[in-house]
C-alpha cells in the first residue's frame, strides 16, 4: 500500500479521534508520531490495517464500524487533498472517473495496486458498481460511497447485488441523470442496419425517392431505370465530392487524440466542414497558449524546486552542525553540573573543617585570654617583690652603720643575700623563658602558666628570705655594729642584683607586653577566622545556586539538543518530500512533452 492513502487514514483519524489517540497508536505500531508518509513509500498491508485497527480498539468502535466511518470521513480528506479529482458536477461522473485516477496512480507510483472499481450504466439513473480488492475492505467501500453522496450532495441508494471477501458488486441509483442519450430516427431507418456511411445513406435516399417518382412519372421503364441510376451514380459522386474534407477533418481529431495540436490546417470548402475545421483550429490555439503556460510554469517550478533542494541541503548539514554543537553543549553543561557539584561537596568539606578549626580558636582565645592575666598577676607579684628588695636594700643601708656587732651573723645574712640572689637569677632564666614561650603561638598558653606558677614560687621563697633576713636583724640588731664590712660587702652584691632584678623585671614587662599584643592579635585573628567562615558559608550558598542553575543549564540543553534532533529530522523529512515533489514535476513535464504544440 503506498504513503499516500496510509497518510489519509492518519490524516483522518486524527480529525476524528483527535492527537493524542492517534499518536500512541503509532508509537505502538514502532513509529514517531509525528512520521510523514511519502507518496512513494511501500507501507505493508498488514502495517496500515492495524494502525486502522488500533484506532478502533482505542476508541471503543467495533471494526466494520470504524472502516464505514473512516471511508466517510476520507473523501472530506481527499476533497481537501486532491481537489482535482472531485471536479465533476455528479456522483457518478466521479466514481466513473476512479478507474482513470487508479490508472494514473499506477503509473505515477510503480508498485501501486489500488482496487478496480468498474462502473456499468444499465439505465439512466441505474449503475452497476464493481469493487476488487486483494485487501477486502468492503466496508470501508461502503463507507466512500456515502461520503461521495454527501459531498455531491446526492441520496445515493446502494443494493448489494453479491458480495465476496475481496469483490462487491452493488446496484446503485442516482437522483440525477447519469447518462444523456439522443437517437436520430432517420438516421437509423437509412443505415438499414449495416451502413455506416452518410453519402451512401443519401444515396440510398435520393435513389429511392427519384427512382419511385420516375417509375411513376415516366412511362418507360427504361427511361425511369436510367433516371434512376443517374440519381444514383449523381448522388454518390457529389456526395462523396462534398464529403471529401471529411477526411482531413477526422485526421485532425485523430491527431488531436494522439496529443498533436501543433499543425494549424486552412480547409476550404465554405460549408460545416470548413466551419468544423475552424472550430478545431481555435481549438489548437487554445490548447498551445494553455500548454506554453503549463510548459513555463512546470519549467519555473522545477527551477525553483532545485533552488529549494540547494536550500534544503544546506539545512540539512546546518542543522548537523547546529546539532553537533548542541550535543557539545549539553554534554559541556553536563560536565559543568558535575564538577559544580563535586566543587560544592569540596567547599562544604572545608567549610566544615574551617568552622571546627573556628571554634577551637574561639576556644583558645579563652584559654590565651587567662594565660595573659596570669602573667599579668605574676609579673604584678614579681614587680611587688624587687620593690620589697629595694626596700630591704634601703634598711641593709641603714643596718651597714649598725652591723659591726653581727659580724658572726654575717654569715647566715651573706647566705640569705646567695639565696636572693639565687632567686633572682631564677627569676632572669624564668623571664627569659617566658620570653621565648611567648614567641610560640598557639600552645603559648600552657608555657605562660608554668613559667607564671615558678615566679610565685620564687616570689614566695624571696619573701620568706627577707623575713628570714628582717628576722635575723631583729635577732641580731644588736650585734650588727661588728659585721658592717661584711654586710657592706654583701650591700654591694644586693645592689648589683637588685639592678639585675629591675632589667629582668623590665624584660618581662615588655615580653608581657609583646604577649598581650600576640594574644590580642590571635584573638582578632580568631574572630576574623570566624567572620570568613560565616561568609564562605555563604559562598555555599551561592555555589548551591550555581550548581541549580547548572542543572538546569544541563536540562535545557538535552532538551535543546532533543529539539534540534527533532529538527534536523525534519529537515532529513522535507529534503526528501522536495525529491517526491521533484519526481512529480519530472513526471508531469514527460506528460506534457507528450503533446505536441
């Protein structure tokens, strides 16, 4: 079955049934829904009739049903497509015509194989109507005949006369005349049956005429015999005289039947077969302006048909890069999407860490903030003491005049003042220790509060010292006047380490300085560490936009890739429709080149 009819019934079950419907039926049957159907496809029989079908199955409709419907509604379709075909004033000069439109097809389409449709008047408002058909639709030609009724607005009435599985004769009879038929009498009576010509039916005529007068008017027989053939022979003569361009004029017709209109002929005979010839000369000129026309405008659409296929091709290999591209760009989005989402679990990954790492430092910051005020207390208390050392340095002063009479005590004085002096130089190391502690960040802290816990020790074992000392002078104050050389001795010793202490408590105030500067910078550090972490988790936010749009970025372009595809099919579908309609140009001019004008 060609594309042509296959495309009708989808043409038509679409009007009936509506897209959708029709459109699951044929990605049913394996075939996109929106398939074109050349007129010189060869689609199976067993294809279409169950497209058919299906349709029926689909809409609840029994199969005969659907058939009669379907052969309804595809004459409107048919009518819409093919409006040349129903240029006819009367049903039956349109189903007469069937045989030559199936005629044409075979020839236009090889491989074609329409049903016979065979059409027999038997009186004038009475035909008998023959469908063969390998397929058997009987049905579906019952369906034709009444949409032809309705389109030529006639009540058709059919009578099954025999039906088969793949013939159907019908009886049918039409409102209208089907056929006009006009009998000459005289004419008849003259042929007697077996001639056909007219010279010799005038002949015939006059003989008898003349002849019957002559034997009545004239006596002789003889006389009337010769009267009478001299009628006879007379008559033939002229009339086959005057019947002469008869000839040229049936040469013309027959000419005119094997498609030659190019010969203009000039008859003479100032009679109805000069008037004849003339007739048929206009008809000549006629038929050659129309066929110039017809020539040009076929001439003019192949022309433009080439333009068209250069056009198309070019389409069709920009719609190939386009889609190339779009493939590119879908696959690019694709990827895009991909590494946007892995980005986001990176950057979520370290944001994580980043606000762990946040939060220890916040925790720091509390640890490094009373690391500080320990230090501070301690070198408060350090401070404290050599200011209690220059005190006892001041009263040493003041017992030097007094000591001479502790000159036995000097000793345990001397051993306090080593003691001291110990203490202080601990006291150095212990500073140069936090000094070096508060150049290590982080775990300075833990460094702060050993070397802060050591200087209490020391400023505690200065002050039992100086009480050892206080309380010694008081034992000994007495006696003090014996020992002045040694405790002025010893003064000088107190005074070069008290000088000592005083640097040593001015290293530690400006290291205690320097701390507090680190720890408050560490603890801006630690506040701007979580201000950033704050705004990278923001960025995430942001990221998780992007990865969004980059899916939908993905999204639109397969959907865009799909639609070029579908495009670019299309394309593939109109290139080869231009080459249908290319054939059937070619097709139309070797008609034409049939008549010669």
């Amino acid at each position: 079955m060609k594309g042509t009819v296959v495309s009708t019934w989808v043409q038509t079950s679409r009007k009936l049934f509506g897209n959708e419907l029709v459109d699951a039926v044929m990605i049913s049957n394996g075939l996109v829904k929106d398939r074109l159907f050349s007129p010189f496809e060869d689609i199976e029989d067993r294809l279409a009739i169950k497209i058919v079908e299906d349709v029926a199955s689909k809409a609840k409709m029994s199969q005969p049903e659907m058939w009669n419907t379907l052969g309804q509604e595809n004459i409107k379709t048919f009518a819409e497509n093919y409006p040349g075909f129903f240029r006819h004033e009367t049903a039956y000069q349109f189903l007469k015509s069937m045989n030559d439109v199936h005629a044409i097809v075979v020839k236009r389409l090889p491989g074609a194989t329409p049903p016979v449709l065979d059409m027999e008047a038997i009186s004038s408002t009475e035909a008998y109507f023959t469908y063969r058909s390998k397929r058997g639709l009987v049905d579906y030609f019952q369906g034709i005949l009444v949409g032809v009724g309705k389109h030529f607005k006639e009540n058709i009435k059919v009578e099954v006369v025999d039906a088969q599985k793949t013939e159907m004769k019908l009886k049918l009879t039409f409102e209208n005349s089907i056929q006009y038929k006009k009998s000459y009498l005289f004419n008849n009576i003259m042929s007697l049956g077996f001639i056909k010509k007219t010279a010799v039916k005038a002949t015939l005529f006059n003989t008898v005429v003349v002849g019957g007068a002559s034997f009545v008017v004239v006596q002789d027989p003889i006389k009337a015999a010769v009267v009478t053939g001299a009628t006879l022979i007379a008559t033939l003569i002229s009339a086959n005289l005057l019947e002469s361009p008869k000839k040229l004029v049936l040469k013309e017709l027959k000419k005119l039947g094997q498609k030659n209109f190019a010969e203009l002929i000039v008859l003479k005979s100032n009679d109805e077969y000069e008037e004849i010839m003339n007739q048929l000369n206009t008809l000549k000129e006629t038929v050659q302006k129309d066929f110039i026309g017809f020539n040009a405008i076929v001439d003019e659409m192949y022309t433009f048909n080439k333009a068209v296929v250069k056009i198309s091709t070019k389409m069709g290999m920009t719609s190939d890069d386009i889609s190339t591209i779009i493939n590119e760009v879908a696959t690019a989005a694709t990827t895009q999407a991909e590494d946007t989402e892995k980005a986001i679990y990176i950057l979520n990954d370290n944001i994580q860490h980043v606000t762990t790492i946040s939060d220890e430092e916040q925790k720091n910051k509390c640890l490094i903030e009373d690391a500080v005020d320990k230090i501070e207390h301690s070198f408060s208390n350090v401070e404290l003491t050599a200011d209690k050392i220059n005190s006892v340095l001041n009263q040493f002063s003041e017992i030097r005049n007094n000591g001479i009479e502790l000159q036995e005590k000097a000793q345990n004085i001397t051993n306090i003042v080593s003691l001291v002096s110990a203490i202080s130089t601990q006291t150095n190391l212990l500073a140069l220790n936090a000094s070096i502690e508060a150049a290590r960040a982080g775990e300075a802290g833990k460094g702060f509060a050993v070397v802060a816990d050591e200087v209490r020790k020391l400023s505690e074992e200065t002050n039992s010292a100086v009480q050892k000392i206080r309380a010694s002078l008081t034992d000994f104050i007495t006696r003090i006047q014996g020992v002045v050389g040694g405790i002025d001795s010893q003064y000088v010793v107190l005074e070069k380490e008290n000088e000592n202490l005083s640097i040593a408590v001015e290293t530690t105030n400006k290291s205690n300085k320097r701390i507090k500067t680190v720890s408050e910078q560490m603890i801006q550090t630690s506040q701007s560490l979580k201000e950033e972490s704050v705004a990278i988790s923001g960025l995430y936010g942001k990221m998780e936009g992007l990865a969004a749009i980059a899916e939908e970025n993905s999204a639109a372009s397969e959907e865009a890739s799909s639609n070029v595809m579908m495009y670019t099919d299309q394309i593939k579908e109109l290139s080869e429709q231009i080459n249908v309609f290319e054939t059937m140009i070619m097709n139309f001019q070797e008609d034409l080149s049939k008549y010669i004008v």
